[in-house]
C-alpha cells in the first residue's frame, strides 16, 4: 500500500514538473522534477523529463548526467538521445555530440530534429557546407520547420552565397512571419549583396517585433553608418546604448559607432568625447582609437599616446586586421608629435600586410584605363553631341583619391542652391542597368551601337538615382554634386548621356597625391594604393586617361583644379569653381568649414576647418624608400 502511495505522489511531481515546463516556469518543474527523480531514480522517463528540467535552467552538466541515466534505462529513447546530443553540445563537447547525432540519425533517419541539431552544431564549428546540408536534409524532413529555414539560410550566408540565403530566409518567413532569426540573416544577406534600402526596412521590422533586440539597433546603426545616413545613424546608435548596459565590449562599439557618426556630421568635439568613452570601456581595441586620432591632432603629451604605444607593442600577438588597423593609426599619431620616420616605418608595415588581403591584377586594371583613349575619339563625341539628357543638374567632381575633391565639394555645397551629394555609385550603376538591357558586355560594345535614345535614358536613369538620394536635403537645389572619384574612368560617355552636366578635375602634386592615399586605410579596397610602385603606375596610367579626356572633351566641359592654387589664392579658385557650374556667387562658399553637412571620406575633418597650408609639400621619406613610387611616375629623379 505504502509502495503504491508512493508510485502515486511519484506520478504527480512527474505531472505537476511537466506542467510547470509548459507553463514556462523552469524552476518550479526542476523541483518537482529533481524530488520525482529521487523518488524513482530507475524510471527512464522521471530522468529525462528532469533533464529537460535542467536544460531550462541552465544546468547542462545534470542534463547530461540524467538524460545518460535515462538511456541506461532505456537505450532506444529517441528523446533522450537528442537531448543527450543537445547538451553535449551545449557543454562544448563538440566531437561527443556529433557521434551523438549521427548515432541518432542512423537509428532515426526520419527524424528532422536530429539533423537541425547536428547542423546547427557544424555551422557554430564553422563548417558550413556541411550545416548547409545537414539543413537542407532537415527541411526534407519537414518542409514547415522554419528554424531549418532559417539555419541554412545562415549557412548559405556564410559559404557568400546571398541570393541563396534571401531566398531561404522568405521560405522561414513564410513559415512563420514573425521569426526573428530569419529577419537578422535576410538584413544581412541583403547588405551583403547592396540592397541596402531593403536591408534597413528588414532591421526595422525585426525592432517592430522585437525592440529590445541588441543586435538589431546595432544592425541598424552600422548599416545607416555604412550607408551615409549619420544622423538617422546617431538616432540608432543612442536608442542602442541602454540595451547594452553591463556589457562593455558592447557599450564600446556602440560609443565609438555613434561618434564617428557625430563626427561626419561635423559634430567633432561630440565624436572625439564618444571616442574617448569607447576606450575607457575596452582600452584594449584598436577602433576607438582610430577615431580619436583620425579625429584631432595629437600632442606628445596626450594620454593616448603611452596607451597607443602599449598596443603597438604587443600588435603581434593580435589578428592580421587588428595589426594594420594599428600600424595605420601609429602613422599619424607619430606623424602628429613629429615622428614622420618611425611612422612611415610602421605604414609601410601595415600596408604590406593590407596589400597581402587585397587580390589585384595590375595588368588587367592598367589595361581597363587605357580602353577607353581607343575608343572615344573626338569624332564620337562629335557624332553624338546634344544627344542626351538636357539635364544641367549634375556636378561631377573626379580624380585621385586625396587631391582635394572634398574641399571643392564642400565649398559646392556651401551654396544655398547646391546639394552635396557624397560619393555616389549611381552613374555606374546607372550604365550597368543600360547595357544589360542593351545586351552588351561593355562599354565599347554598348558605343557600337549607340543611339539617342540609349543616351536619353542613361541620362535619365541616372538623374533618377541620384535625385532620389538627395531628396529632402535642401528646397529647389539647382546642382547636385556627385563626388565618386572613380567616375573618371567614364567622362566620356558621361558627357554623352549628359552633355549639360558640370565636370570638374581636382588635381594635386603627384608625389603629395599618392603619399597621402598611402597613409590612408580607406573603407574602400583600392588595392593599388597599399604599394608605393603601383600607386605610381597607377597614377600614371590616371594621369594619361585624363589628358584624353582633355583633348576629346569640348571646351568648357571640364574644369581643372589644382589644390595648391586652391590653398594658395583660395577665394578666386571658389569664384571660378562656382561659375563653372553655372551658379551666382555667394560668400557663403568662402566659409565652406562652417557648412553643416554630412562629411564621409577621409577628409571629415580637415574641411571643417578654414583654409590652411601644411598639406603642401608634404613629408616625404628618405629617397631611397620614395624610389619605387618615383619609378612608378615616370619621374626622372627615380635615380
């Protein structure tokens, strides 16, 4: 009677532990649980409830030991195999777990679980053609199991398949709307393939479902940041910095993302205080500290300067990212306390190591340079002069990176009717999108069959673009700037889609241009400015394209500007700027550094600044380091 009593109250500590667990009350289960256990230790199912009971509550190692208890009890339990296989996992046992879900699997071939576990345990050991499987056999399985979806989706992110990824992340979606993992991997899969517009509506979605979701204010912001949206950044970065309270590492970033935002801004005395907030938090990371300095000049006597020298020390024993992120840095720090040699010391070290990142085919690249002398000849511009698109909206600024081109843009935008709208990907974008409806591989096969109305809708298309990413930002604007540099590889039939359109040429003293770009480690590749020898063929091959631009371009449709003329009799090079575009002076250009507008390249915070002469002339380094970049220019003096 006694024996039966007790079987009895055994029953309802099981009952009343499985209750609590649906309920989601871990603890309450884990007590009736763990006294039902000790009732009846020999009862396979006590154990493996009181498991699951553990598990809730973060107690991986009695899992284990009671979901081992359970199977000595009953071999063939399928739930206690997989929740054995789980906590292993759990525990870190990698290589035990994995012999736990195959075991599973071989015995249970239909069960999708155990492929869901096992892949979601190969894709956290970073084999992800094998999760991307392992996924894919789980979905078979079950076609509805949306975290399948979404982990192979993950997968397939992580083997740079994005369009792949989309595509699973819509079938978890699908699934189940409101699942948030999917929305994280769709975001990321979307920026990775530069939908960015649909990227951020994806983050916002997942805030909507989730706001308290760290990494989704974190997504977000990084990806305004990227994007050149600082001051919705700024907004997400702030909205960020409450959520990650108690965690520093977290804090950090969060600081230091904010701060650069606030510094494209022009807010640099801001940036330069959520800097130093950021290195307080971690002083063990190297980003904080490139902003600061990229931010202000440093003094000798700066507290940074003993910190940054500790972490050059021992950059050695850090990743290769982490090293060429210092070296750079301790360039310009050493270059701002009047150490030019032991900087350049450490750039030429950081820039070897960056170059070793960056694939480049100098050959292929020189040679993509030179195609366009053989193809626009003075006759095809003749031929199809007046063609495009009437539009005088446009102001191209091109050239080399570092040779002044966001000092004329600054002053640009510093006039009531003109937009500064960055650096803009949009007139490449713009002619990809007509040669592929045009059928051609390049662009001399989309000039062999040329016609007006190609010309009037590139024109178009682009315009499209690039009003579209300026709306709002000033009333009736008559000039939109579109500083991307590289366009000067396509002036020719820039000028053919836009005849109308505003071109101006920054240039700079060769050795000063290509010396400054390789101090800078730029956001973008440019992988020929990590080598002193190809940033001077590099040049070269620029510099030539450019003088056939100025022979085949009709007069008066590209000026040219030299920086040190510009620093040198600033207000009369402002005048003739502004009156090649078209414009009415106004002397708001003379105080282009007090214009409030989002700044991106590397030049933030020098144009925040009045004119000044110290860029001229530049430092140079012993002519026996100089010389490859001397060779690389043609320059007589290489010797």
């Amino acid at each position: 009677m006694a024996e039966q009593q007790d079987d009895i109250a055994t029953d309802e500590l099981l009952a009343r532990g499985m209750q609590a667990l649906q309920d989601g009350d871990a603890a309450a289960a884990h007590a009736a649980l763990a006294e039902a256990v000790a009732r009846r230790p020999d009862a396979a199912e006590a154990q493996c409830r009181f498991a699951i009971a553990c598990q809730a509550t973060g107690r991986h190692a009695d899992a284990a030991a009671a979901f081992a208890a359970a199977l000595a009890q009953s071999p063939d339990m399928v739930e206690a195999q997989y929740g054995l296989a789980a906590t292993l996992a759990a525990l870190g046992r990698a290589e035990e777990s994995l012999a736990r879900y195959d075991a599973l699997i071989a015995a249970a071939p239909g069960l999708p679980e155990a492929q869901y576990g096992r892949a979601a345990l190969l894709q956290s050991l970073g084999r992800a053609e094998d999760a991307e499987q392992g996924f894919a056999a789980a979905l078979a399985l079950d076609p509805d199991f949306a975290e399948a979806a979404a982990g192979r989706a993950g997968a397939l992110l992580a083997l740079g398949r994005p369009e792949a990824a989309v595509a699973c992340c819509e079938t978890a979606l699908g699934i189940d709307p409101d699942f948030i993992e999917p929305r994280r991997v769709l975001a990321t899969a979307l920026a990775a393939m530069r939908r960015y517009a649909e990227a951020i509506i994806q983050w916002r979605e997942m805030l909507v479902l989730a706001p308290q979701r760290l990494d989704a204010h974190r997504g977000l912001a990084g990806l305004l940041l990227f994007v050149g949206r600082p001051d919705e950044a700024a907004a997400a970065f702030t909205a960020a910095l409450p959520l990650a309270a108690g965690d520093p590492e977290a804090l950090a970033d969060i600081e230091a993302g904010r701060a650069a935002a606030l510094v494209e801004l022009g807010q640099i005395a801001e940036g330069e205080q959520g800097f130093e907030r950021a290195i307080a938090l971690h002083p063990g990371r190297i980003g904080p500290y490139q902003g600061l300095v990229n931010a202000r000049r440093i003094r000798p006597d700066d507290a940074i300067v003993a910190q940054l020298e500790a972490i050059a020390a021992r950059r050695h024993t850090v990743g290769v990212d982490q090293q060429i992120a210092i070296c750079f840095v301790m360039n310009k720090l050493c270059a701002d306390i009047g150490q030019e040699a032991r900087g350049f010391d450490f750039l030429m070290e950081g820039a070897a190591l960056r170059r070793g990142q960056l694939p480049y085919d100098e050959a292929a690249a020189l040679a993509a340079m030179d195609r366009p002398r053989r193809v626009f000849s003075p006759a095809l511009l003749t031929r199809h002069a007046g063609q495009g698109h009437p539009s005088d909206v446009p102001i191209f600024i091109v050239g080399m990176p570092r040779s002044g081109s966001t000092l004329i843009e600054q002053v640009l935008a510093s006039h009531p009717r003109v937009i500064g709208g960055g650096e803009r990907p949009d007139f490449r974008s713009a002619l990809r999108s007509v040669l592929r409806r045009e059928g051609a591989d390049d662009q001399e096969q989309f000039i062999e069959g040329l016609s007006a109305e190609t010309l009037q809708r590139l024109g178009a298309d682009y315009l499209d673009r690039l009003v579209s990413a300026a709306a709002g930002t000033k009333t009736d604007p008559l000039r939109i700037t579109d500083k991307l540099l590289d366009n000067f590889r396509y002036l020719g039939v820039i000028h053919m889609a836009l005849p109308h359109a505003r071109i101006i040429h920054t240039r700079r003293d060769p050795v000063d241009t290509c010396l400054s770009c390789y101090s800078k480690l730029f956001q973008a590749p440019h992988p020929y400015s990590y080598d002193l020898g190809r940033l001077g063929r590099y040049w070269r091959a620029y510099d030539t394209l450019m003088a056939h631009w100025r022979s085949v371009l009709p007069a008066g449709a590209m000026l040219e500007v030299q920086y040190e003329t510009v620093v040198a009799d600033f207000e009369a090079q402002a005048r003739r700027v502004v009156a090649h575009c078209g414009l009415e002076w106004d002397d708001a250009c003379l105080a282009f550094h007090q214009t409030q507008r989002a700044v991106r390249t590397a030049s933030v915070v020098q144009v925040r600044q009045p004119i000044y002469h110290s860029s001229v002339g530049r430092w140079r380094p012993a002519p026996e380091v100089l010389r490859p970049l001397l060779e690389g220019l043609g320059r007589e003096d290489a010797a």
